[in-house]
C-alpha cells in the first residue's frame, strides 16, 4: 500500500507556533551597532552569536536578515553549524568557538571558516590541511582569563603563540579573545578580566605578534564596559531583543523578536474542590472554567512553570493550574469571565509576547521557572513550528557544497 505523508504545516496552520519579528532583529542589530562604536574606541562593528539555531529564532532566517543589514561576522558554535550556512551560500566571516577536534580541520579549511585554537593538535592538524590546500587559514587564539571552560591558560599563552609562529607556518593568527562569566553580576572581577587581557595583547605586540581582530565582550560586556582594546563585540541574547540586566534598558532600545502563540482547543467548568492534572497539584478553591492548551513540556514548555505561570487570554492574565504535562497545559480563564467575555475554542493564547496592551517576556517566564531567559527561548524556539514576519527570502543552496 501506497502511503502518501503530508506535511502537516502545510494542511494547517499549527495549534501552538512561534512567531519570529525579522523587522525587531534588524532593529535590534542597528542598534548594537551603535553601541559598539560608542563603547570600542576601535570598533569594526559586531559579531552575532547565531549558534543553537539563532538561540531558537531559526539560524538561516536570522542569518539572512544579518546578511540584509550588511553584517560581515557571524560567531556560530562548530562545523557543522558554519557548514550548513556555507551550502546556503552565505560568504560572511564565521568565527567557530567550540571547533577543536581534529577531524573538523579539513571541513574548517576547505569551506573557508575561522577557527578557534587553543590546542595544539588542532592547530597541527588545521596546518596540514591548510599546506595541503595551498592556503594560509586566519585563525582566532582563546585565552582563559576566568571562564574555566575552552581556551588557553593565561600562563601559558606566549609559548603557545612561540609554538604556532614556529610550527603552523599555514595558520595566520588573525584574532585573540577571551570570554566574560560574570559581566552581569561582578564588575571588580571583569575588570581584572579585561586588565590581565589587555596585558596579554599588548605583551604580545611588543613581540611583534599583532591580532586584526581582539574581542571579549558578549551582550553584557558590550553593554556596559568601554574599551579601547576590543574592536569586536560578539552580542547574543541582546540580539533577540532581551537585556541580561535591567539596568541596560536605559543605554539600548531592543524589541523582542520572539512570540508564542496558541489557541485553546477545549474549555470546561471546574467545580470547587476537584483536582488538576497529574498528581492534583492544584484544587479548585472555587468553581472555574479552564481552557486547555495544546503545548507542553514536549514542545519546550518547562514542566517546571506549572502551577507559576500565566499566559494572555484576551488581554488578560491567567494562571496555569496544575502540571504542565507532555502536550497541553490547564489555564485558569476565569479572570476573563469576570470582564464579561467567555472564550471559546479557537481563541488566541499568547504565552511569550504582547496581547491588547498586556504582555509576558522571556525573563518573566524564566523567572517563574528557575531559569534563564536563554534557555526559555532556544527550549520554545527549537520545538515549534515558526512564523517570520515579514517571510525571508533565503539564498538558494549553493550546488557546489558537499556539506
């Protein structure tokens, strides 16, 4: 038997979707572009961070968009994402801050990607490969100034430079960075971060040894810390239009790009003193009605916002009250009933976003759930269907990638 498979997008719009504002990304890239220039002395612009699929937003949509506002540098995690851009045929600068296993090096050669080193058998490897393909290959060196996860120990930096300068006469060291942990939350420890870098920079250039590009700063460190030594800002969260602290909202304007949207699919009476969901976590001190949504912890919906969170039904704030379970969650509407309204099946639910003057954002539901904004956006972004307005236009597949 013939079994033909439909794609389920395309017979009906999902019940539960993310909407992503292409508009509020450019807006938002604008916008870190001046504050790059007002914060580097000597600023060559911004290198977003669209690894994790553009933190949920969708890499190749995002990407477009960037390539739309003329951005000349991506940072993206490893191979395999900058490889993927690549057969689109984007041609940009695509920094790989997590490449360091050596069967990548032929790939990070042959498509023409920027590595990071901070191993010296990576470094051995990407120089076999570049003396192989006739090529010099710009290469970015980590230094662990604080992070405590990838990079080259403080100490130990000028004999790994010795090393690469005397050994990998195919890699061009075209950059150096290093990574802020705690930009948010300890100014005293960032600047010493910044001071022992700068150190290493110019220690380094008194050798002879000079970087095209040097670079620390991520939304935080680009937000609130001058310097006259980073020329590059590699922003993330702050692209997508979330702040990593309050305080930022009065040096940058940003609009969240990220919305997500359900309709209810059921509602019922809910007499006082029953109980909802597994477990019966939560009782009904009165009777209710209840709408029930079809989006769970499956669809990246934490189980750990239930009975904490709210979602906008007409404009107005109502709780979910009992467990968030794989694919639905119960939502109190009776708010919406005391303004004289009852919703129905088919109505709107916003569960990330704005509705009628109302709105949730990502902190609040990272807050209700005992996260980060970053991980509420990439758990919701990465499993539901999306929306872009307005609808990129994306590059057609490069015939020439093997990737």
């Amino acid at each position: 038997m013939n079994v033909k498979i439909l794609n389920y997008e395309t017979v009906v719009h999902p019940p539960t979707w993310c909407e992503l504002d292409l508009e509020a990304l450019t807006h938002n890239f604008e916008q870190l572009q001046k504050l790059s220039r007002k914060n580097m002395t000597h600023a060559l612009g911004i290198m977003p961070v669209i690894k994790a699929d553009a933190y949920g937003h969708g890499m190749m949509q995002v990407a477009e968009a960037l390539n739309a506002c003329g951005c000349r540098y991506w940072t993206v995690s490893n191979a395999g994402e900058a490889l993927s851009l690549r057969a689109m045929g984007f041609k940009q600068k695509i920094l790989l801050i997590e490449s360091t296993l050596t069967c990548e090096a032929k790939d990070i050669v042959a498509y023409n990607l920027t590595p990071t080193v901070c191993d010296l058998a990576m470094a051995y490897a990407l120089d076999q490969c570049a003396c192989a393909a006739g090529i010099r290959l710009g290469v970015h060196i980590k230094v662990d100034t604080g992070m405590g996860r990838l990079g080259v120990s403080e100490e130990q930096v000028m004999d790994f430079v010795d090393a690469l300068l005397s050994e990998c006469p195919h890699l061009v060291l075209e950059g150096i960075y290093t990574h802020f942990p705690l930009a948010d939350t300890d100014r005293d420890f960032t600047v010493a971060q910044m001071r022992r870098f700068r150190d290493i920079v110019y220690a380094l250039e008194n050798r002879s040894v000079s970087f095209t590009f040097v670079h620390a700063s991520n939304s935080m460190g680009l937000g609130d810390y001058k310097s006259d030594l980073f020329n590059l800002a590699r922003p993330g969260i702050m692209l997508y239009g979330i702040y990593p602290r309050e305080d930022l909202k009065q040096k940058v304007q940003l609009k969240p790009v990220m919305s997500v949207k359900s309709r209810i699919i059921f509602v019922q009476p809910i007499a006082k003193g029953r109980g909802i969901s597994y477990g019966h976590t939560f009782k009904a001190k009165e009777d209710m009605l209840v709408a029930i949504l079809p989006v769970g912890y499956s669809n990246g919906y934490l189980r750990s916002l239930s009975n904490k969170a709210f979602v906008l039904v007409c404009g107005v704030r109502c709780p979910v009250v009992g467990r968030v379970t794989m694919d639905q969650i119960i939502v109190d509407i009776t708010p919406v009933t005391l303004s004289g309204r009852t919703p129905v099946c088919g109505d709107e639910a916003v569960l990330l976003g704005a509705q009628k003057g109302a709105s949730i954002d990502a902190d609040e539901l990272a807050q209700w759930a005992d996260t980060i904004s970053y991980e509420i956006l990439c758990s919701l972004g990465n499993r539901l269907p999306r929306v872009f307005h307005p609808p990129p236009v994306l590059p057609s597949p490069d015939p020439g990638s093997n990737s």
